[in-house]
C-alpha cells in the first residue's frame, strides 16, 4: 500500500511568490491534514479536510489556503511569501470521519516538502 | 486549556544507555487520546503509540515503554539500551475536541535524542 506521497520534497522560493504545495493520501484515506514544522514553533496545524470540506483551521493567516479534491488528493497554497514562512509541511491523511486522525493508529504522515524563502 | 509540554529540548546519552522522554499534556477532555511519534531525518513522523484516558495500564514493546499517569498528567516513553537508530525527534500528541464537535491533534515541541556510538 502506497505511503502518502507529498511533492515536491524541496522547493525555494523569493519572498512576495505564491507556492502550492500537494499531497496524495492512503488509497481510501478521506481525511488529510496539513501541518507547519519549524525549529521555533514546532508542529502546528493548518487546515484539515474530510471529503472536499475545510473541517478545522489553525491559526494562521488567510494567506494559507487549502483544498481538497474529489479523489482525497489535497493541495495548500501560500500567497505573497514571508521569510518566516520557510519550514517543513507535513501532511497527514487518515481514515478517520471526525478528526484527529484514527484513535487507534493516530495519522500517516509524508515526507514533507521543506520550503526554503529567500 | 489544551497543551502538550515536552520539556527536554534535546538529550544526548551513549549506546546502550537508558533514556526518558517526558511528556505533560493538559486537556479538559474527559476523554482523549495520546500519542508518541518518532520523526526520523527522513521527515516522515511514524506512529508508535496511543493511549486512551481510560487505560493507565503501562505498556512495553520491544526496547519501549511507556508510563501513563493520569495523576500527573504525564505520558512519558523509555527506551532501554538505545541504539544509534534510535536517534530522532520525538513528538508527543493530544487529541483533543475542538469548538466545532470534531478532534484535532496537539503536539509537543518534540525532544531530539541524539545515541552517539
């Protein structure tokens, strides 16, 4: 069973660009959430849809965006980037209906992709 | 208040040592779940563990365990005679109920075990 695929793994970007970043679940996982690792902050949660549907969102500003697709597949965006917006974004997907990923085997993380802003 | 404190920044110890991950949670949920990851350099965080609040009973796996007390709020993970490949960042994670009647996940700020050889 394919792992979730997150691409592209690197991406560097200039201050004031759009990036989008995908991730592509489990087959048969409809839920998928999107976390920003950095040194400072640690994980902290973005956004998470279910079935198309934003179901909880972080508190990060309206330049991050997300959505999902009708096959799970789900991309976020990030308008006008900061410097601080450099980090590690994971993404997670899970079978789970009402979040928080499965109790028993919590959520199935990517790789990540590490944007770098210059 | 829903909050997950991992107090050790990062821990260094020698092959084959003993080594203890803390762990503090605070939640208002009579129910919830926790959960220990391990990122490795690769990135990924893999799933380890979860308790549930109804289960304080400690758990062991191999060279892991894990010491559940609910009377501390504390959810702490040993490794016994670490190994070189067990060096990564480890997180601790709460799920917990948001306002909107769904869960989400609370991370720690992770502990980075470096074993040196």
């Amino acid at each position: 069973k394919a792992g979730v695929t997150q691409t592209p793994r690197y991406l560097i970007k200039t201050r004031g660009q759009q990036v989008t970043l995908s991730c592509s679940p489990i087959s048969g996982h409809r839920s998928v959430s999107w976390y920003q690792q950095t040194p400072g902050q640690g994980l902290q949660f973005l956004f998470e849809y279910f079935s198309e549907t934003q179901r909880n969102k972080g508190n990060f500003p309206g330049r991050f965006s997300g959505r999902q697709f009708s096959n799970s597949r789900s991309e976020m965006n990030v308008s006008t980037l900061e410097l601080g917006d450099s980090a590690l974004y994971l993404c997670a997907s899970s079978s789970d209906g009402i979040g928080g990923g499965d109790v028993n085997y919590g959520y199935t993380f990517g790789s990540g992709t590490r944007l770098t802003v210059v | 208040a829903q909050k997950v404190t991992q107090a050790q920044t990062e821990i260094s110890v020698v092959e084959k040592e003993d080594v203890t991950l803390d762990c503090v949670y605070e939640t208002r949920d009579t129910t919830y779940y926790l959960f220990w990851y391990k990122q490795p350099p690769s990135g990924e965080l893999v799933f380890l563990i979860r308790r549930n609040s109804f289960d304080e009973q400690n758990e062991i796996s191999g060279r892991y365990s894990w010491n559940f007390q609910k009377s501390t709020s504390s959810f702490n993970f040993t490794i016994t005679a670490s190994q070189v490949v067990d060096s990564a960042v480890y997180f601790c994670a709460l799920r917990c109920l948001t306002t909107s009647g769904t869960y989400k996940y609370i991370f720690g700020t992770g502990t980075r075990l470096k074993v040196l050889a």
